[in-house]
C-alpha cells in the first residue's frame, strides 16, 4: 500500500512540474518560473522515498537483523532539509524583490493552470497524509508535507498576485512570500524533528504505550508483575522489552509459556513487531 503510493506519488510530481512549465510558458513570469523549478526538486523527493519505502520493506537479513524501517526516517530527514532550502530560496528571491516589486501584466491564464497544479498537488498531499498515517510511514507523511509546503507557496504566489495588483501595493507580493516562507521554514524543521526522534528511538507515545501496558496486564496470568518496559517504533514495527516477574520456584518451561502468550496477544494487536521479555525472580520485584 505504501509502495504503491510512494510510486504514483513521482508521475504526480512530473505533471505538477510539466503544469507548472506550462504556466511559466504562458506568463514568461519569474516567480512562476521559480515555483517550476522548485518542483524538480519533488520529482527527486518522490524518487528517493520510492526507493526508501521499497528498502523499509525488504525483510531483516542477517546485515540488518532489525530490519530495514530507519532507511523512510532518512529519507524523511532529506525530505526536510529539501523544504528547508526552498524557503530560504523564497525569502532571498523576496527579499531581493524588496526594494523594488514589480508584477507581470495580468497573468492570469498561467496564474490559472499554477492553481490547477496547486489543487492536483494538494489532493494527493491529502491522500499521502492518509495512507501514511494508517501504514505509519515516515517517509510518505514527509512527502505528504512537503508538497503541502508547496501548495502553500503557490497559494501565497497567487495571493501575493493579486493583492498586489488589486491595491496598488506592489510590496505585499514579496511580504506575503517570507511571511509563506517563515511557515514553510517551521514545517521542515518539524518534519526533520520527527524523523530525528525515530532516528534516536525516542519512547512511543502516551497511548500506545498504555494499550501496551495493559495488553501486558491482561496476558501476564500467573506472573507477579512487570516492569521496566522500554518501547519504540521504527516505521510501522514496534520495537519493546521489559521484565517479567515470576514466583521464585516456577520452571522455566511455565514461564517460557505465559510470555509466549504475551508475546502473542502484543504481536495480533502490532503485527510484524518484536518483543523481549527478560524473565526474573520475585527477589526483582518493584513494587
Ligand atoms: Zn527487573
Ligand atoms: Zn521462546
């Protein structure tokens, strides 16, 4: 499912950016010219988490033995910094156009087909923010950011169009798009963080660790408590230990079967995860 997305996601990216050509073609405007060029850079985004989804997939090998998910948090870290740079693109192109703004006269047939790409951009951003939250893809909710950073950036040209030529004041075009670009600054730093906080196993969420807890809870009949649970995610496969405290005389074999079945209600509710359980004496009790 993910694979799927992440490939169409690179002809989306060609026609956006032939649109976008289209519209330059139709304006000779240097702000849309720039917006076109922006967008090889997602043709390149889509390319690479393609690629980083399909490696994420492939099975742990011995290489790899956990497996191969951190390669989407790479791809989303690159993701990021790629959003980061068109900002600072935006801001010197609009600080450059400061002293002195200029509109093209009326271009609104290319101002037209830049919407058209800016609409088609962001129907699949919407997409791509669905299926990567459902299959937990790091490298598909980057994509999905970014070209929403993207739809922004047209918005804001367009706006910044026509407010310009509606008032008189040719400043606004250019204001308009560092205010857009500060916004689009916040938002690659957000999706580098995220991806940082998976490249460093930062703990899994409030909720999904108490659904862990008490699933533990639920199976963990005949042990005396548990304790010390550490738990991440890498992509959609979490990743948890923890302890397992059983009476001082219990043989190995019972105890080897109440984690078995632990182990088993935790991997149905997170399929394709993997578990420790260290198993200790009740001399280790916590509480
Ligand atoms: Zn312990
Ligand atoms: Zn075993």
């Amino acid at each position: 499912m993910s694979r799927k997305f992440a490939l169409w996601s690179i002809p989306v990216a060609l026609l956006v950016f032939l649109l976008k050509l289209l519209a330059w073609r139709m304006t000779g405007s240097v702000a849309l010219l720039s917006d076109a060029l922006e967008s090889t850079v997602n043709v390149i985004a889509a390319g690479l988490a393609y690629y980083a989804v399909r490696l994420a997939d492939k099975p742990a090998d011995s290489r790899h033995p956990f497996g191969h998910t951190k390669a989407e948090y790479l791809s989303a870290v690159a993701e990021g910094v790629m959003i980061l740079f068109a900002a600072l693109l935006v801001i010197r192109e609009a600080i450059a156009a400061l002293p002195n703004p200029h509109i093209e006269d009326a271009p609104m047939l290319g101002i037209g087909v830049n919407i058209v790409a800016a609409i088609i951009n962001g129907l699949w951003a919407y997409a791509l923010l669905r299926v990567g939250r459902r299959n937990r893809s790091p490298a598909l909710l980057a994509s999905a950011r970014h070209i929403l950073t993207d739809v922004l950036t047209s918005a804001g040209v367009v706006v910044g169009v026509i407010l310009a030529s509606a008032t008189g004041w040719l400043i606004l075009d250019p204001i308009l798009a560092i205010l857009v670009a500060l916004n689009i600054l916040r938002e690659g730093w957000h999706v580098i963080s995220e991806s940082v906080d998976g490249l460093m196993d930062a703990s899994i969420d409030a909720v999904t660790r108490a659904e862990v807890e008490s699933l533990i809870a639920r199976e963990m009949a005949g042990a005396l408590e548990f304790h010390d649970l550490k738990a991440r995610f890498s992509g959609a496969i979490l990743f948890a230990e923890f302890h397992l405290v059983v009476g001082q005389n219990m043989s190995v074999g019972r105890a080897h079967d109440i984690c078995d079945r632990i182990e088993h209600a935790l991997e149905t509710k997170f399929p394709g995860s993997s578990f420790t359980i260290h198993v200790e004496p009740e001399t280790e009790r916590k509480t």
